[in-house]
C-alpha cells in the first residue's frame, strides 16, 4: 500500500535530480532495478521523471466538464483520495499533483493506473526533467562563420536589408539571464518559472526576476559519478545568437538584433521540471498562468533549447498546441544523443519546428539527433574539429555565480534552435499576418540542400535566412504556400517541348518577385535541357539554357521576379529536349509564393 504523501514529504533530492538530468541512454527509457517480479501496471516511460529516476509528480489533465478540470478544491480533493498532494493548476487547465519522495517503480505505477482509471481523467503523465541541449565551450563578427559562410552559414546578412526582426519579442524558455552589455538593450521583462527551491537555487521560487544565478554542481551532485560542472549561462549564450546587438562596435552580431528577447527561466541546478516548462509555454505566448501576473511582452517565436528523453506528452503538447493556436511559433532542439528524435522530447513533439545542428562543412554535426521529425538544419558547430568551429556567443565568465561578461563558442542543438528561431522573428517582422504554419512552409520552401551528409534525416535542408526573408516580403502577398504537381510527364528525345500546369487559386494581386519553382527532372544529360516557366499569361520566364553540361537530373529551385503577373491563373513548366540520345522525366514541379 502506497503511504500518504504528507508522511514522505521533502524536498527534490539535488542527486535525483541530477541522476535524471544527467544520465544518458538509449532512446529506450530504463527501469529502476526496484521492481517486483509482477510487471508494473503501466509502462515504464508513465513511472519516470528521467530514466531510472521514479516521478515524484504527475500532471493529470482532467476532461472538459469534469469539476476537477476547472476547481481546485475539487482537484485538490480527488488528488487526496488517490493518497496524492494538490500543488497547483498549470497554465493549461492540468494538475500538478505530488506523490510524495522514495517511491518505487510499483508505487508510481499503481498512482498512474488509478488516476488512468478515472473516467474523468484525460490523461496523466510524469512531471519529466529536462536538460539543456549544448555541449559547452567573439567579440568579433568575422568569428561567426556560422551567419556568412557560404559553405555552411546560414546567409542571414542578405535578410537584413529587409528585415531586423523589428516588433518582434522572442521567448527563451532556459536558464534565464545574466547581464551582458551586448544585449542589455534587447532584453525586456520575462519571469522566473521555477517552482522548486532545490532547483532554483535562488532562494525562493516563481517571481518576475529571471536571472540567472548559475547552474554549477558539484561531483556526485546531479547523480553518483557525475563530475562537477560550472555554470553554463546557456540561456545568455542562445540568446546572444538570436539578438545580440549590432552595429555597436562591439562583440557579435545577433540575426534578429532588432527584435526583444523576454527570458523566462525554467531550468536551474540540474535541470527542469516539465511542469514549469509547460506553464512558461502558456505564459510566452499570451496564455494564462495561475499565480503569475499576465505577460505584457507576449512573444510570438519560443526558443527552447532544451530535451530529455521519451514521447511527447499530452501535457506538454497540450500547452504547444495552445502557444501556436496564438500565433506563436514554436523552436525546438532535437537533442544532442546522436540518436533518432522521436525518442527525445519536446524535439518529437508536433506543431513545433525541430531543429537538428550542421557542422562547419554543412554536414549533420556528430552528436545532433536526425530522423523524419526533424523540420531544418542550422548551424550548430562542432568544437571537436577546432574550437573556433562552434558557435560563439554572449556569455559569462564566473565558474559558478555570475562574473565579468564574456564570449565563448559552444556546440549543441541548442545553438542551431536559436539561428531559427531568429529566423522566425526576421520572417514575422517582414509579414506579421503569417500563421506558424505558413512560417514553417516559408522556412522549409527556401531551404537548400545541406552541404555535407546527413544520414537518418535532417529535414527540409540548410535554413536559407536572405532567400526565406526575400520569399515572404517580395511582390503581392507572400504566405510561403505551395502549388505542386506531381503526374510525371515524359520528356521526348531531341523533340518538342513538353508542358506540366498547376492551376493556382485564392491567392491577391501579383505574384512575389521571388517566386520560387521547385524542378524535380530525371535526365541522363541536362546540358540538353532548356526550362522555362510560363505564366497565365503566356509569358515565358526563361529558367535553364542548353549547355554543355553532362551530369544527370536538375533538382533544384529557381527564383522568378513574377511581381508582374498576376498571381491566380494557370502556370506551365515548359521542358524541351533539344539534342539525341537521351531521354528523361519531369516528376515533379512546385511553385511557392
């Protein structure tokens, strides 16, 4: 029989925590070796804050129109008769509920069966720990090869005639803040999500001073054999990549600089519960949360740079779910085990953008997660192959407690979340009427192929800043949508040109002046090939001469100045063939807007 929380009550051990924080695995989750010889009731991945750590607390989502669903006394009512502790309602309408210190792997399991079992329950999860996403590790802008390069950077100076990010706050959901000088000027009211005192290591929990204190442990702190570790400053060093200030003549250059960042810490000594995550989401993004005075610096991208491992949880996706429903778009690491993301969360979560890490050469850097749920690349460096291969950015230099301001470079996934989430905000600023999703397409749309190899996936390619700014801001209303076709034409030998149409509707005015045509073409000799895009019109926009070229296939995008067509109509892609003894297929063609 499970005992009353009240008689086991105390504080998050800081070795728990750690334990869970620290511990790396498989994307399988592991068992505690506490378990009876009877299988637990319900799965491992229910019972767990991290693998191996049992869950002390549990966020239980009640249906719509049960009375614990909006009462806290009802709540804090039905918890009690499942020998649980009412702490709190989370921004999403769930419960926190504590299970109280020490239980084994069969006591929380037999807590979640009950509360499973309760008709009125939607569903009930672990209050998971989640870690930030970055291997720790300029002054000057010539440093960060990861804005420029044209080999591997993300060409953000070419988005900057058009869009700074201007109007738009960007929530770094992390550690919080530590003053720097080179972002002072861009850093506007956020709040300190965290709850628990053994984590928070300020003295106190939830208030509206998100400073960071810094994060050090000691050895065997966060777990046996974990060696110390200083202070990380991580949320400083992701925000100085999004909006650093620029044009200062100091340090480096952020990609959205003219964009606000609001920092709400939600990780601290080890760590992050998922709870104050979730209630960090709500309140970003206009939400509210009980306790917290509402957001007067509602954020319409949110950076989260962080993960830990198993599915995305109801609870979590719930509150992502409602940020995007708001308009918020929202970033996420996709971990940094060298593994597939679907086994780490938030990365495997829907309606967010994952974000997987590229080195120096625009390859998938070592360490970053791959797989079908990640959306884009971006430079995330990799120190491994020269420390100046990373990613510099705002930092401090205190070991522990905050000291004189720095630089250093890092690596991680949570170095490449914050290039696009910058991105976001250069995208937003230019076109504000753009829903997530069309944000999302835009991104994706104007990616190019990544540089270096990817295996396992690393979504859509290398995020392209100049070339998606130039797609949402160009001629007539841009939105990043699509028109496709995908019935294969073939393509005659030394013949007449052949023509594939897509008929495009519900779109104003003219087209962009960066209309892109996707060309997917197989071809045993593309020199012979000549492309052109005709408009509704039936003006002809030449896209590929005939050359010499003896390669195979044309995969590629070409960028159109349309802006004076009209947009609705039917466009053809024109494919002519103009020399022997090849042959070859249009597979398919898109236009994007």
């Amino acid at each position: 029989m499970r005992t009353s929380p009240s008689l086991r009550r105390k504080l998050i051990s800081a070795a728990a925590v750690s334990a869970a924080l620290l511990s790396v695995g498989t994307a399988s989750v592991a068992v505690a070796q506490d378990a009876p010889a009877e299988a637990a009731a319900v799965p491992a991945a229910l019972t767990e804050a991290a693998p191996g750590v049992q869950a002390e607390r549990l966020i239980v989502g009640y249906k719509s129109g049960a009375a614990e669903a909006t009462s806290n006394k009802a709540a804090e009512a039905d918890a009690a008769a499942k020998d649980a502790d009412f702490q709190r309602r989370l921004g999403t309408g769930a419960a926190l509920v504590d299970l109280g210190a020490d239980l084994s792997k069969a006591e929380v399991a037999d807590a979640v069966a009950e509360f499973k079992a309760d008709p009125q329950v939607a569903y009930v999860v672990p209050d998971r720990l989640n870690k930030p996403q970055a291997d720790p590790n300029d002054t000057e802008y010539a440093k960060q090869w990861d804005l420029y390069e044209t080999t591997a950077g993300m060409n953000v100076p070419g988005a900057w005639t058009t869009s700074t990010g201007t109007g738009v706050t960007v929530a770094v959901i992390d550690t919080g803040y530590v003053a720097h000088s080179d972002l002072a000027a861009n850093i506007v009211a956020g709040y300190d999500f965290i709850s628990d005192t053994a984590v928070s290591v300020d003295g106190d929990g939830r208030d509206s001073n998100p400073a960071d204190p810094g994060d050090y442990y000691a050895a065997n702190a966060c777990g046996a054999g974990i060696p110390a570790s200083n202070s990380s400053w991580h949320g400083t060093h992701v925000a100085g990549t999004i909006a650093a200030v620029t044009n200062n003549n100091k340090g480096v250059a952020g990609i959205a600089y003219g964009a606000k960042i609001s920092p709400l810490r939600v990780l601290g000594k080890c760590g992050g519960y998922d709870s104050d995550i979730i209630d960090a989401i709500t309140w970003a993004s206009g939400g509210s949360v009980s306790g917290v005075p509402a957001n007067t610096n509602v954020a319409k991208v949110i950076n989260m740079s962080l993960g830990g491992d198993g599915a995305c949880t109801s609870a979590t996706q719930t509150a992502i779910n409602n940020a995007v429903s708001r308009g918020t778009t929202v970033v996420v690491a996709a971990g940094n085990d060298n593994e597939n993301v679907s086994g780490h969360s938030p990365g495997n979560c829907n309606n967010i953008i994952s974000v997987a890490a590229t080195n120096r050469s625009g390859a998938k850097a070592s360490y970053s997660n791959y797989g079908s749920l990640v959306d884009i690349s971006a430079p995330g460096g990799q120190t491994s192959t020269g420390t100046a291969n990373g990613i510099l950015s705002t930092l401090n230099s205190g070991a522990s407690t905050p000291a004189s301001e720095s630089y250093a470079y890092y690596q991680g996934t949570s170095m490449a979340t914050p290039h696009i989430a910058g991105l976001v905000a250069l995208v937003k600023s230019a076109n504000p009427a753009l829903t997530p999703a069309q944000i999302e397409t835009a991104i994706k749309n104007n990616a190019r192929p990544l540089p270096g190899a990817c295996s396992g996936g690393c979504g859509a390619g290398l995020a392209d800043a100049a070339k998606t700014v130039a797609a949402v801001s160009g001629g007539g209303t841009t939105t990043g949508t699509t028109f496709s076709s995908t019935t294969a034409v073939a393509i005659p030998d030394n013949g007449s040109a052949i023509e594939s149409p897509i008929t495009v509707s519900g779109r104003s005015g003219n087209a962009p002046s960066t209309l892109q045509v996707g060309v997917d073409i197989t071809h045993t000799y593309r020199g012979d090939l000549v492309i052109g895009l005709v408009a509704p019109d039936g003006t002809v926009y030449s896209l590929k001469t005939a050359s010499s070229d003896s390669a195979d296939d044309v995969r590629t995008t070409y960028t159109v100045n349309a802006s004076s067509e009209t947009a609705n109509g039917t466009w053809k892609l024109r494919v002519q063939d103009t020399a022997a003894q090849d042959t070859g297929t249009l597979n398919s063609w898109k236009l994007t807007f």
